[in-house]
C-alpha cells in the first residue's frame, strides 16, 4: 500500500485580489505561506519517496514549505506544465467580480463550473484533464504502484482532474468539488492503483 497525497497551493497575491490566474505566475500572500506551513504540519510523519509540482511559482513554493516543515527537503522533486492550473486565456488577470459584470454571471459560471466550456482562449476543465491525466498515469501512477509515499502539490483544476480519476466522478460530479488552498488530500492506494481509502486533513 502507498499514500498519495494532494494538496493545492497556498493563496496566491491574485487569489487574495480575486482574479483569474491561470497560467500567470504569481507568488504565494503572506496567508498562502501560511496555509504552506500549516499543510507541513499536518503531514507531520509522512515519508514521501518523491514530490511532484507544476510549472508555476505558487505551487512550488507551497512545495518548498512544506517539505521544509517535514524535514524532507532532499527527496527528489519533478516540475512539469502538465500540472499547471487550467489556463483561464483572456480571463487571467482579470478580477472575477468586474468579469461577471461585463459578462454576466451566467456566463462566467458556465467559463468557471461547466466541464466542457472554454473560456475565450482558454481551456475547459476537459482540456485540462487531457493534459494531467497522461502525464499522472505514466509518471506518478507508477511510482503508486511501487508502493511509494507521494506528494503532489499543483492547483485547483490540474487537481480536479486527478480526483476524477481517482474517485471515478462524472463531468457533473466534478465541477461541484472544491478543494481549499493548502488543505491536503490523502489517498490510500493498493499496488493496482486503486483508491482504498480517502482522508481530508480539516
């Protein structure tokens, strides 16, 4: 048996400001470091073989502090875009009220929460899933099915994607999760890969 353990960044300075991110990188609020720290000490114990993260400051960071708090910060580290956040195109940098109000808040919600609907230029939370999804099943699964304590740490949508895989959720299942910055995620998995059991540290 292996652990798998998901955690989304900290809050970002845009999370704070309320704007789409995306793919803009954009370091970890004083809360975000934090919310870091705080997942650090709740993994307290845990030894991971290895840790996964994507492209983007913020995510790294909340990687760095953790692994810091744990006293692992020698186990070897993959940074790869496939785990980047869902790339929000014309809608990154702008503030997520000021969005809804040139566009409506039905439009925004169906950018936002639909599966399948992209933004202008940007990718649907389908889109990001065909992204994460290989690059999780060729690089990350098998390291699960060695048996290997893992952590990913990368961001709401990347994350999004590989909770439906693991937990077998449908498009509509999916898009109603919501995963708090910072909190971690942890998957108990057999040799086959599959999900024995799941606890969300509070």
């Amino acid at each position: 048996m292996s652990k798998l353990v998901l955690v989304r960044h900290g809050q970002s300075l845009w999370n704070l400001e309320n704007r789409f991110t995306g793919w803009v990188d954009i370091e970890l609020s004083e809360k975000g470091r934090e919310e870091a720290q705080k997942a650090g000490r709740e993994l307290a114990g845990f030894h991971f073989k290895m840790a996964f993260t994507s492209a983007l400051l913020r995510a790294q960071q909340t990687l760095d502090i953790i692994l810091k708090e744990i006293h692992q910060t020698e186990i070897p580290i993959f940074k790869d875009q496939a785990l980047n956040e869902r790339h929000y195109g014309d809608l990154q940098g702008l503030n997520k009220a000021e969005t809804a109000k040139k566009y409506g808040d039905n439009q925004v919600r169906l950018w936002r929460r639909s599966y399948d609907v992209q933004p202008p230029h940007g990718e649907s939370l389908k889109d990001t899933a065909a992204r994460v999804l290989p690059y999780f099943r060729s690089k990350i699964m098998p390291e699960i099915q060695k048996g290997q304590d893992i952590l990913v740490v990368a961001h709401g949508n990347s994350l999004r994607s590989v909770i439906m895989s693991l937990e077998n959720l449908s498009p509509e299942q999916i898009v109603s999760v919501e995963i708090p910055t910072g909190q971690p995620w942890v998957y108990e998995m057999d040799s086959a890969g599959k999900v024995l059991s799941k606890e969300v540290c509070a």
